[in-house]
C-alpha cells in the first residue's frame, strides 16, 4: 500500500482567525471593548524565526492568513491527500501564559464558540479541540463541561508552556473533566517562554529561534515525566494525552530511566502500580510531526520498534507551518498495517471518529 492509497486522518491542523476582531461577537463586557481596542493581548514567546512561522502559499485566494479560510483549507490540504478527518488546534495556545486569567478563560470560551459557528457546523470533515487557559485549572473545567457535548469537539487543547509541571495536582481539576466526558487532552507547544510561563529550557532562555524550535522536546519531556510521577494515570484511569509536535525520538530514553530509577525509588511514588513506561504505552499519543529523520532510515525504524510506535503514533501534517509535513512524503519504510494505523486507526479510535 503506498501513502497515496491511505485514507489518513490529520490531528494537528492550525486554522485561524482572520482577524482578533473575529472574536468580539462572542465576547461579553468588559473584554469585548478592549478586544475591539486593543486585540486579544496575547504573548508572543519572543523568538522570531527568519523564515516566518507559516507558509505564503497556503494564504487563501480570498484574503486573510493561512488557513483562515475553511473552504481553502479543504481544497489545498484535505482532498490532495485523503485527509477524512482534520483536527483543528488553532493557534491561541497562548491563553494558558496571560497573567489575567479571568482574560484568558474568556478568550479561549469564544475561540471555541467561534470555532462551532465557523468551521465544526459548517465542513464536515472537520472536528474541534476545546481550547482551555490552565493558568485557572477550575474555569478550564468550567469551559471542558459546556463545550464538550458538542459532538465535533473530540479533545481539549493547551499550551505546553506552563507555569508549573502538567501533573501537578493543581490542574487535576482539568483532567477530571477530561476524562467525565471521555476526551484526549492535548499539548502543543509555542508558547514556552511566553507571559507567565517558565523559560523553554531547564537553563533558562536561548538567544535564537533555531535553539528554541530545536529544544521544545525538554518541555515535553519534563511534562511527561510528571504527568506519570504524580500519578496522574492512576488517579485518572481513563484518562488520554496526546503530545502534539514534540517529536518523539527522546521517548525511548525518557521510558528506559524513568524505569531503572523507578526501581530504586518507587517508595518516593508509592501510588505507582507499574512500571512508567507501561502508564505511557497506555495512556500517550504522539503526533509525527515534526517526525525525525535521520541520515540512516533504520535508525528510525528501531526508535519506532522501541516505543510500539505503530499503536501510539498519530499522523499530524502541522498545516500550514514552514516545516509542516504530508502523508505522501514521511513513513515510507512501515509496513502496511503500521502505516494504517498511524494514518488513520489510532485517531479514528482515540477522538471516536
């Protein structure tokens, strides 16, 4: 089965406003004033790349920025490549790092009335992640509770950059809500070193674009390794996260020394059942993108053996980012139930499609 032959399912699509305006019909008072005076206000994480963030050749006919345009986005991403699902992940992560959190919770509640009016009941082919602010954990869950039982909203979405380690006990409250309404919660990356997150690295803050894209990994690595010490897999059975575009050839190394310290320290993490790269297997998803790709094609090919990459792997083409990716051109190696798997069966079943 070539790639071209797959019907494929996309997890990581980043539409777009047109504009902040966008959002001011579904703003109450005071924020809708200061929306229409001064914007959305978000923080940008302060390294500007070179070569932009999206590609000008996804700017719709009609005006706007990329992927703004429903429409265009079907024609331009969806049908060339079989896509029969696109999950939509927008691009205002950037709520979890406003100082304001009341702020926060009111621009995430109408990016996701705007996204049910615009692009959910209107194209099909579209399903929706209910973008939440974790700065306020309990209004996060305030906001999964009204949107999730819209039937194309399949997940909840936020920023990876954080304040504190994501399995702490303190967004518990986000998790609980998750996991009531049998939804993934995801993290995206983009907002590390931003507003009131802490700094993109362990070490503090690079100087370029090129050192903060290439280390985005150690922020999920570190949100990772809590989200299984805390237990957060334990407390929440049922519980799913999907770890959007962080790569995932770190995931053997992190597995292998979360396990060895295990045995030797599991009286410091007695809620711990099994061993940690178990609660992982079980409970994780990762996107391909941005998959790596070494000189040597094996040499991936014995990452994905290591991590059972074929039933926690999830295809994301990142559309329309400058290093985005589609199914024709990565994974040409698999085998054919590898490949329709990560194409397509592990998304169909993780988001209930």
């Amino acid at each position: 089965m070539s790639n071209r032959e797959m019907n494929v399912i996309d997890v990581d699509i980043h539409n777009s406003l047109k504009c902040d305006q966008d959002l001011v019909p579904y703003l109450p008072e005071p924020w809708k004033s200061r929306v229409e005076r001064a914007g959305l206000g978000l923080p940008g994480h302060g390294y500007q790349s070179p070569i932009g963030v999206v590609r000008k050749d996804c700017k719709p006919p009609s005006g706007g920025p990329s992927a703004s345009d429903p429409q265009f986005l079907i024609k331009d991403l969806l049908d060339p490549f079989h896509i029969e699902y696109g999950i939509l992940t927008g691009n205002l992560m950037g709520v979890s790092t406003m100082h304001d959190p009341d702020h926060a919770a009111v621009i995430a509640s109408a990016y996701n009335d705007h996204l049910v009016e615009n692009w959910l009941e209107k194209y099909s082919r579209f399903r929706g992640s209910i973008l939440i602010s974790a700065y306020d954990p309990f209004l996060a869950a305030k906001e999964i509770d009204r949107m999730a039982d819209h039937p194309r909203m399949v997940g909840v979405i936020m920023g990876s950059g954080q304040r504190a380690p994501l399995g702490q006990r303190q967004f518990h409250p986000i998790y609980e809500a998750a996991e009531r309404h049998g939804l993934p919660v995801a993290i995206h990356p983009g907002t590390e070193g931003a507003g009131g997150s802490n700094p993109p690295t362990p070490s503090g803050y690079p100087t370029r674009y090129l050192e903060w894209h290439t280390g985005l990994s150690q922020n999920y690595m570190a949100h990772l390794t809590s989200l299984v010490c805390e237990g957060v897999f334990e407390k929440f059975p049922n519980l799913k996260f999907v770890l959007l575009e962080g790569g995932v050839a770190w995931l053997p190394h992190l597995m292998w020394r979360l396990d060895k310290n295990y045995k030797g320290l599991r009286s410091s993490v007695p809620w711990l059942k099994r061993l940690p790269s178990e609660y992982i297997r079980d409970h994780c998803f990762f996107s391909t993108q941005p998959i790596e790709e070494p000189q040597d094609p094996k040499h991936l090919l014995s990452i994905f053996d290591m991590i059972d990459a074929e039933n926690i792997l999830m295809f994301s083409s990142d559309y329309p980012h400058w290093d985005n990716d589609v199914p024709t051109e990565i994974l040409k190696r698999l085998s054919p139930e590898a490949k329709r798997k990560i194409y397509y069966e592990n998304a169909k079943t993780l988001y209930n499609l």
